[in-house]
C-alpha cells in the first residue's frame, strides 16, 4: 500500500512531522501514565489545595490538592482509549455497511444512506447527550454515543469509495471471472479505500477526543474521581479565581492532541493521495 | 420548482417522522421507570402507579407516541418531572437566549470567515495565506468550551469587562447582547475556522474561472472582484457548510451554556439529564433536531433558488 519513498516524502511534510510529533507524545504521555506518573493521580491532600507551580508539583495542585500534573497524563489515557474504542466501533460497523451497500447497492443502499441521514440529522453533541441521558453518565456510555455517530461517516466514504472501485476495469474482471462478491471486496476493493479510512479515521479521533471532553465537561462522560480534561475545566470553572492555571493547563492538552491529529490527518492525506497533493500544491 | 419544493418537503416530513420514532424508542428501551423516579424512592407502589396514571405512562406505546408527535402541532409538550411545570413553558422561557446565542455566534462566525478565507484565497500560497490556514487550524483545534473559559479568564477576570456569566434577562437589550457576546465568541471561533476553510477553497476554484480574468481584463479594482464576482459564485458551497453549522451550533450551545451559566435549552437538558427528567429530553432533543432538519431544509430550499442544476440532481 505505501508507496517506495514514502517516509522519505512523509518526513519532508511539514503537517506530518508536527502533527505526528504531537500524536506520538500524546500517546507516549498516555502510556507512560500508567506506569509512572510524578504523584498519585488520586491523592488527596488537602492542606496543600489550589497551590500555584513548584518544583514538586511542576503545574501546581488542584481543589483537593491532588497534582495537576499527574491527573493531566493520566486523563490522555482515558482521552485517547475513549477515542479509540468509539472510532474502533464506528470503523469496524461503518466499513461493513458501506461495503455491503456498495457490492449490493439496490434497495439496501438506498436504506442505509437513509439511515445515514438520518443519524446525520441528529448533532452529534447532542445524540450524545440523549444517549448519555438514557444510560446513565459514564466512559462507556460515551463511547457508544461517539461510536453511534461516527457509523454513518465510515459508512459513507466506504461506499463513496467502493463505489468507484467496483466500476474500475480490473474489479470488472474479476467478477466476470466469477468471484464471489464477498472475494473481490476483500481482495481487490479495501486494500484501495484503506488510505481513505485511515486519513478519515485520524480525522475522526480528533472530533471524538473533543466529543469525549465535552462529555466529560458536561459530566455526562469520565466520572470522577478518574481523571479527564474535561472534568479538569469544568472543575476550574469554580477555582480558576485563584488558581488561573487550572483552566489552562488541561485545554493545552486537548488542544495539543486535537491539533497532531489533525495536523497527521492533513499530512496523510497529501501523502496517500496523489491527485490531491497536486492540486493543493 | 414546484416538483423539486414537493420533493424535499415529503423528505422533511419523513426525516422529522423517523427522527421522532428513533427518540420515542430510545427512551422506551430506557431502564428505569419516570414514575418511579418522579415520585421519589420512598413513595408507596400505590402513589407511584397513580402517578403513572396521571403522566399517561400506563396507555400503550403506540398512543403515546401518537399523543407524543401530536404534541409537537398542539404545543403540549408534557410535563417536567422535576419542575412540575409543563415542557412547554420551560421551552418558551429559554428559547429567547439560545436561539440569539446560536443566531449570533453564527453573524461572528461569517463576520470572520468570508473576509478571512477570501483574503487566504487571493493571497494563495502566500505568507498571507499561511497564516490564516494557520490560525483556522488551531481554531478547529480549540474546544470551544475551554475558548470560553480562556475569555471568561481574561475578560472578566483579569480585566473586569464583561460578567463571568449569568442572563440579565431581555428588558435592556443592550446588556443582554452583552451578557451573550462572550458566549457567541466562543461557540463562533471553531464555526468561523471551518467556514473559512471552506470560503477559501470555494473561491480559489472561482478565481480561476474565465469570467473572472474577463473582470480583470475590464480593469475592475480587485476589491469589487472578489466582493461582487468571487463571493456571489462561492456562495453555494459556502450555504451549504452554514446550514450544517447551524446543527454544530445549536448543539455546542448545550455545553457553551454550562460555561456561562446561562440559564437556556442548553443547561435546561444538561439539568434533565441529571434528574433523569425524560419527557424534558425527550421533547428538547425533538425540538433540537427539528430545528436542525428545518434549517438545512431551507438551505436546500435556497440554494435551489440561486442554482437550479441541484434540482435535477
């Protein structure tokens, strides 16, 4: 699927550098967290509440004078699993339905693009919220409602995609040669749209790490005492008249993270696909 | 037109029909029982079924969802378990700060992007360029909650210029524009970058179209170009992307009001939720969505009138 050059071009792209960069120490902060992190995340310690920056708590300490900074690592790891297991289920539901409407187009075709739109008719702040509302507050129950709506996006550039390779002149031979449907979107039609999914699934983390702060934000998502950004802000709202840092800090790391996603997807995409590369140079 | 208008409202009728029964049957899968919940985990099995009576909980699904959808023509929402006051009311209370919130953050959007994604565009590939494509970057990246917090932190915090938040209420329209300015901002900056994006691209594949080098053959200012010519032409893809942001806006004032404590659609379902307050969600997520099919009804609806070509599409 790569091409020969591709990480001598991928490393000149300025978006992939930096937002690969960013991506990798995200994940690597991520990791880390759950074998090291400066304090426990968890400690409560009160007589040392709402404490400006020091040496021994490096972006100070929280209401209950837990360590901003622990809680920030181990928030990108609730952040990023939330993330991942909603695309995880988007893509996986996503790529089944836009492949089976592209092979049997018809009437099944026509009903799940209705569907599609129908999901699409929904924001996804607020599917979120309704079904947040019905299960009860929690990380899984965020990830179903990011994973519920990132279907119908999967689904759509599947067949958008699968579409275009069932009419190429090889795919046509291979069905005259009679292979089972099922054979030839394995064989010859993903492996051409996995670029596509790949930049649409970076693109799609990004939205679904901001989708799990709001929740979070909103209580609806990460329950505490675990650690989320999202909880973080909304907790400074109440301290950030004394402690301003507090309101900073965890929107720098959504920021940062939402950014090398993005940043990454940018960059992928003009590397995976040419036509593109051309017409924005 | 006539069979294209046809058309599209039957596909109105239809999303708003299916839109309604997905909504009635989520909360009817719900475990958990509203009568129960309203009358408390105290109260006897006997208070608890006449509330059931009451509320209409014990007539069978299908009339209610009936009574439910007729309730949307009628006005009669139901009534709010927590609140004891019909949706309905609650609805008309708040509807007069979300929808100026939504309304405004989608003027400062456009007020930002259309010049910004031109100015990108007739500088394309220059320093001028960079740094708008630059700055819509982070502006997507930025969750538009912690926008909100970063303004609440300099602008009334630190500078004492606005109120932290809270809604003075409509009688002096000037301090309630006031009130919500912050908020519009905020929940405006992540709509502003996309639209941007989308302004510049739009107009970069207009730009190169042979009407526009005729313009400057006629030796039209650059100004009146892209102002008159460029704009008019982009205003398709661009009408589109607004329409969809109106979805994005009306949702992202759910959390946007949880920061500035104002008291709108926004924190009247945040509340629901966490009183489990069902009918409330039930009727705010209809209303929210209908608005949502409504406006990109009428984007379509629009960009009909200025481009016919969709209309057999």
């Amino acid at each position: 699927m790569l091409a020969p050059n591709f990480w001598r071009r991928a490393l000149a792209s300025r978006s992939f550098v930096i937002g690969g960069g960013l991506t990798l120490l995200v994940v690597a902060v991520a990791l880390l967290s759950q074998v090291w992190t400066p304090w426990a995340p968890d400690d409560q310690f009160i007589p040392n509440k709402l404490k400006a920056p020091t040496a021994a708590h490096w972006l100070g300490t929280d209401h209950y004078g837990r360590d901003v900074l622990s809680r920030i690592m181990v928030g990108a790891g609730n952040s990023l699993l939330v993330g991942l297991v909603a695309i995880g289920l988007g893509l996986s539901l996503g790529v089944v339905l836009g492949a089976l409407a592209a092979t049997w187009r018809g009437w099944m075709d026509e009903a799940l693009s209705r569907l599609g739109d129908l999901i699409f008719a929904f924001p996804a702040v607020l599917s979120a919220v309704l079904i947040a509302g019905l299960l009860g507050p929690g990380p899984v129950n965020a990830i179903i409602a990011i994973g519920i709506f990132n279907i119908p996006v999967f689904a759509r550039v599947t067949r958008n995609a699968a579409l275009q390779s069932w009419s190429r002149d090889y795919v046509r031979a291979a069905v005259a040669l009679g292979r089972s449907p099922v054979a030839i979107t394995l064989r010859h039609v993903m492996p051409n749209i996995a670029s596509l999914l790949i930049v649409q699934a970076t693109i799609q983390f990004a939205l679904a790490i901001l989708a799990e702060a709001a929740l979070s934000f909103l209580g609806i998502g990460v329950q505490p005492p675990a650690a989320s950004w999202g909880r973080m802000l909304n907790d400074s709202l109440t301290y950030m008249y004394v402690q301003p840092g507090l309101a900073l800090y965890p929107g720098l790391a959504i920021l940062l993270a939402v950014l090398g996603l993005n940043l990454l997807g940018d960059g992928l995409r003009d590397l995976l696909d040419p036509r593109l590369r051309r017409r924005r140079g | 037109m006539l069979a294209f208008l046809t058309r599209r409202f039957i596909a109105l009728l239809v999303t708003l029909l299916a839109a309604s029964l997905v909504v009635f049957v989520v909360l009817e899968v719900l475990p958990g029982d509203p009568a129960q919940v309203m009358a408390g985990m105290e109260a006897s099995p006997e208070s608890v079924e006449a509330l059931r009576h009451n509320l209409g909980l014990d007539r069978p699904p299908v009339e209610r969802y009936l009574a439910f959808l007729g309730g949307f023509f009628t006005g009669d929402l139901g009534l709010s378990h927590a609140y004891h006051v019909p949706v309905a009311n609650l609805v008309a209370e708040r509807l007069p700060i979300t929808l100026p919130l939504a309304a405004l953050s989608l003027l400062i959007a456009m007020a930002i992007a259309l010049p910004a994604g031109l100015y990108a565009a007739t500088r394309h590939g220059r320093p001028g360029d960079t740094l708008v494509m630059g700055l819509t970057q982070l502006g997507v990246a930025i969750p538009d909650f912690w926008f909100g917090i970063l303004l609440v932190l300099v602008f009334s915090v630190l500078l004492n210029w606005f109120n932290a938040g809270g809604f003075p209420g409509w009688s002096d329209p000037l301090l309630a524009l006031r009130a919500l300015l912050l908020p519009a901002v905020a929940l405006g900056l992540s709509q502003a970058s996309i639209l941007a994006r989308v302004t510049r691209s739009a107009a970069l594949d207009v730009l190169q179209e042979d009407f526009v080098r005729t313009a400057r053959a006629k030796g039209l200012t650059r100004r009146r170009i892209v102002w008159r010519h460029v704009l008019r032409n982009a205003l398709i893809p661009i009408s589109t992307i607004v329409g969809l942001q109106v979805a994005f806006l009306m949702a992202g004032t759910i959390v946007i009001e949880n920061v500035f404590f104002l008291p709108g659609l926004g924190q009247l379902i945040v509340g629901a939720i966490a009183n489990r307050d069902l009918i409330v969600i039930q009727a705010l997520v209809m209303l929210l969505t209908a608005m949502v099919v409504l406006v990109n009804f009428l984007v379509d609806v629009a960009q009909a009138a200025i481009d016919p070509r969709p209309r057999h599409g």
